[in-house]
C-alpha cells in the first residue's frame, strides 16, 4: 500500500468513528472561541494597531530574537508583563505552545522529574518529550496524589528537581487547579511549580493577573500568559525569576530558531496588558455573563456544577456529540464538538465558551435550544 493510499485510509477510518476534523468558517453567535472579553475584533485594538503603525511599528521581525529579530516593542513589552503580573523577567514567545515547548524541554534537566496533572495541555506533553526529564502523571486536582507521587519518586532514590505542572483553568474541562494546595506542596518538597494560566489570563486574579497571581512572584514559580485567549491577540508570555528566563533564551530551541514574534502584535498585547490594569468595566461584564450562564445551564438544562467561562456538557459518543453541536450550528449558535484524543475516550463533550462577544439574552436562547435538541438526538 502506498503512503498515500495509507493516509486515505486512516482518514477514512476517522470518518466511520465519528472523529474526522474539518475546518469550518465562523457562523453564528460565537460560544466557540476563547476570545473571553470580546477583544480580538474591539475598537480598543483597531485603534492600538493604527497607532503602533503610525509610530513606526514594524508589522514583521525579519529574523529570530538572537539575531535581528529583538524589537524595543518585544522588550517594552516584557517589561510591562513583567511588572504587570509581578514576576521579576518575562519573555515573549510566538504563541502559547512553542512557550510550553520551550519550558517543559529546556528548563526540567536530566534526572528531574516533570509530575504533571493527567488533564495537562498536549503542548506541555510534547515539550516533556523534547526534554531531558523524567515525566509523570498524578489524578486530575489530586493534590494528595501528588504529593505522595513525589514521596514515592524520593523514596526510589532521586535527587534530581521536581516540576510540578498544572493548567490554571482546565481547557476542555472548565474547572480551577487548587494552585494554594499545590503551591503548598511545592514549598514543603523544594520544587517548582509550572502554571499554564492560559484560560486564566485576563479574567482570575486581580485584574486579570492570573489565577496564581499570588505565587507568581516566588523564585519556584513559572506561568504562562497566552496572548491568544483572553487578551485578544497572539502569542505567549513565560513570567518567571531571571535565571529561568535567560535559560530559556539560551537553550530553548522553539525561541531560538524561530523568527520572533511580530513587533506589531507585541504592540498590541501592551494595549491589553494596559487595558487590564485600567478598565475594569469589561472583565466585571464578562464575569456577570459567566454567572448569568452557569444560572442559564442550570435553569434549562438542568447542568451545573460549573467553575469559569468553560462549560462542557458530556455527551459521551461521538456520533451524538457531533450530531447534536450541527444541530446548535443550524440554530446559528457556534458550538463544536469535542472529541478524543482532545479529551478521553468516553466523554466526547461541547464545548460552550462564554465571551463578550455575545449577550445573556442569546445565552439563554442556546441553553433552551440545547434542551430540545438533547431530548430530540437519541443517546
């Protein structure tokens, strides 16, 4: 068989279990995207974007950071994170995955261990395969899990660092890490503590800062800022102690050999950042809409037990998943289907994001609509 012949093959076979992806245009009223507090299209960064331009802003970096690439908007920027989510370093990446590539391969060495929540972001799973450390897993929010994984791994005679690694909020399932617990068991074991905040960023913690906000500032803590989700832009910001910043710039190969970033979104994520820090209007608007949800879940649906602006509603099948989110699709709400291996074997589920970009009014009209459809697809 060829290889091509090989491809259609697979292809087809995703197809019969119901797990071929597609690309598909945007359509409807948007429950789909993590553009959190409605910025990506807003005034507020058309008008940044006029601005940065008019200054003289370049729209392109022309090469990586190392070489000619380092813009004064990359640094101001970094400096602006920096002091905005209280870290002593930050650095700008093209996006939040090559940022978790960058961490997980260059900073946990050989002989460390990388103990990691079950339910952790692929792009953390494929930097641990680029790095040099041993990787673990321990129950999704299990603290004493982990703690007692870190035990076990002493007891077996190892020296070496441990990097304990959690998402702030949980992408395909919503709900919070226990960061004080974990940040507790940090401190008692003499590890680090890796944070992805990018469902966090923007709308937990003070202005936005983070849902480790608290601990950010600490010599053991690393998190990641997308620029991508919340802020309305792209990117990913690592906040951490200097010494963990300039490790990354020197070993981190997704930074190093790649064409940096461009000055012009680095400029735009500055007006976020600023936009955080100054309007509190519009993250209070997105956390009323966010309760207003959970209450319309609960009301119509009879789903609850809800922790941010993620709402999954487990279908379990494939087929019924998908059947039922082309159903909302048809109604104009965009809600996709989630299926494996995004998330485990099972729970095929939507995904119903709350952004700005849309009202309680249509909130309500997709969770009513979402009850007639439900009873109307067979389980």
């Amino acid at each position: 068989m060829s290889g091509l012949a090989r491809q259609v093959r697979a292809l087809e076979a995703l197809e019969a279990r119901g797990r071929l992806r597609r690309l598909m245009p945007r359509a409807g009223a948007d429950f789909a995207s993590n553009d959190y507090l409605g910025l990506a299209g807003s005034d507020l960064l058309r008008q940044a974007a006029s601005d940065a331009l008019a200054r003289g802003v370049a729209v392109g970096a022309g090469g990586s950071r190392l070489l000619r690439g380092n813009d004064a908007e990359h640094e101001a920027l970094e400096a602006e994170a920096a002091a905005f989510f209280g870290t002593e370093r930050a650095l700008y990446l093209g996006g939040g995955f090559p940022a978790n590539l960058a961490i997980f391969s260059a900073l946990p060495q050989h002989g460390d261990l990388v103990l990691h929540d079950a339910l952790i972001h692929a792009s953390a799973h494929d930097g641990m395969r680029l790095g040099r450390a041993e990787a673990r897993s321990f129950p999704h929010n299990d603290v004493t899990a982990a703690e007692d994984a870190i035990r076990g791994w002493r007891n077996e005679g190892r020296t070496g660092q441990v990097w304990i690694a959690v998402e702030a909020v949980y992408s395909m399932d919503g709900d919070l890490a226990p960061i004080a617990d974990l940040a507790a068991v940090a401190e008692r074991h003499e590890a680090m503590l890796i944070v992805d905040e990018a469902h966090a960023t923007g709308l937990f913690g003070p202005e936005g800062r983070g849902l480790a906000h608290a601990v950010a500032g600490q010599d053991n803590v690393v998190s990641l800022h997308t620029g991508g989700k919340a802020l309305g832009v792209h990117g990913g910001l690592v906040t951490a102690a200097a010494p963990l910043v300039d490790m990354l710039v020197n070993k981190a190969r997704s930074f190093i050999y790649a064409t940096a970033p461009s000055p012009l979104n680095a400029a735009l994520l500055r007006a976020s950042l600023s936009d955080l820090a100054t309007n509190p209007a519009r993250r209070e608007a997105a956390l009323k809409l966010r309760a207003q949800a959970h209450e319309a879940a609960h009301a119509l649906c009879g789903l609850h037990g809800f922790e941010s602006q993620i709402l999954p509603v487990i279908l379990g099948d494939d087929r019924r998943t998908m059947a039922v989110a082309e159903a909302l699709q048809a109604r104009g709400f965009d809600v996709r289907g989630i299926r494996p291996p995004t998330v485990p074997r099972g729970t095929s589920r939507l995904r119903i994001s709350i952004t700005l970009n849309t009202s309680a009014e249509v909130v309500t009209d997709l969770f009513t609509a979402l009850a007639e459809i439900t009873e109307a697809v067979p389980a």
